[in-house]
C-alpha cells in the first residue's frame, strides 16, 4: 500500500510555504504604519467593489472587531450618520460596559438592496439579526439601527444605566 499521496505532498508543501511567510512577514516592521481593515484595501487597491462580496468582507470585519473587543475598529466601520449619532470614545465606554464579546458573529446570508446598500444576516450563538451595510466614502459601512441611534443619542452613562435597567446589559 503506497502511503505517499500527491495531496499529502502538496498539504506539506502548503504549511511550509505558510510557515516561511509568517515567518518573514513577522520579521518586518512595515506593518506597524500600514493602515487597518478597509482602510488597507482601499490604499493598495483604491474604492471597495460594490459588490455582495465587498458588503459582506465589510460586514465580516466590523463584526470580528466587535465580538473580538475592538469596539473603536467597529465604530470606525460605521455611517457618517453612525459616527455623527455617538462619539468613538462614548461608542467604546458603552460597549465596553456592556456588550458581550468573545463570542464570535458569523454571516448566515445576504442580499443586495439597490447598487449601494446591502442587507447581512449575522448569527450569535441561536440569535439572528439582519443589518444594513451602505456603500459611502469608497467603502461598505454598517449603519447604526433606529433602536441603536435613539441609545446612542442618551450618551454612554445614560445608555448604560438604561441597558442595565432593562436587563440588556451583558455585564451587569
């Protein structure tokens, strides 16, 4: 029996070129002014496609900043509509106060809604939740809910403390 199969050889050869590339791209400190995210793309490659696919990387990466803790990398996906209803700073104390994060966000679904708006379907553990991403300076932002624009307009300690009296508030 000939356990020397083509794909084993190319899986090895996969790790390896892998390995040697984290391992170069480790070595360089080019990375630490290099811009983050959609700002990164849209440097090397200029404005994001208007496309399913460009909406939901968009999507993808504001939910991995949330869920990982990086509230201020999330609101810098937002609106300017998003960013104009609350401040980064008063966006990172309410989150920080009160989201639950850690548990990952993942894209279900999604559809195109005219050429610069599209709606994702995104899962947390047994929840579901649409949200609206909009095409606007180049790039796919997500836009702040109704229920999300009238908390925010409370201000953080407002906010918070109505989250913790609803019960709403995942570390109260």
């Amino acid at each position: 029996m000939n356990h020397s199969h083509p794909f084993r050889r190319l899986g090895a050869l996969a790790l390896i070129a892998a390995a040697a590339l984290t391992f170069t791209s480790a070595c360089t400190d080019d990375e630490a002014d290099a811009p983050a995210g959609n700002a990164a793309a849209a440097a090397a490659a200029g404005p994001e496609a208007k496309t399913i696919e460009g909406a939901k990387a968009a999507a993808q990466i504001t939910f991995d900043r949330f869920s990982g803790g990086d509230f201020a990398g999330a609101w810098d996906m937002y609106t300017a509509a998003g960013k104009k209803a609350i401040t980064k700073e008063d966006y990172v104390k309410l989150n920080t106060a009160c989201s639950r994060k850690g548990l990952a966000i993942q894209l279900s679904s999604a559809r195109m809604e005219g050429a610069d708006r599209a709606v994702v379907i995104a899962k947390q553990l047994v929840a579901a939740q649409s949200y609206t991403m909009v095409y606007e300076a180049e790039g796919w932002r997500l836009e702040p809910a109704k229920e999300g624009l009238a908390l925010y307009a409370k201000g953080a300690d407002k906010a918070i403390a109505a989250q913790k009296k609803a019960g709403t508030c995942a570390n109260a």
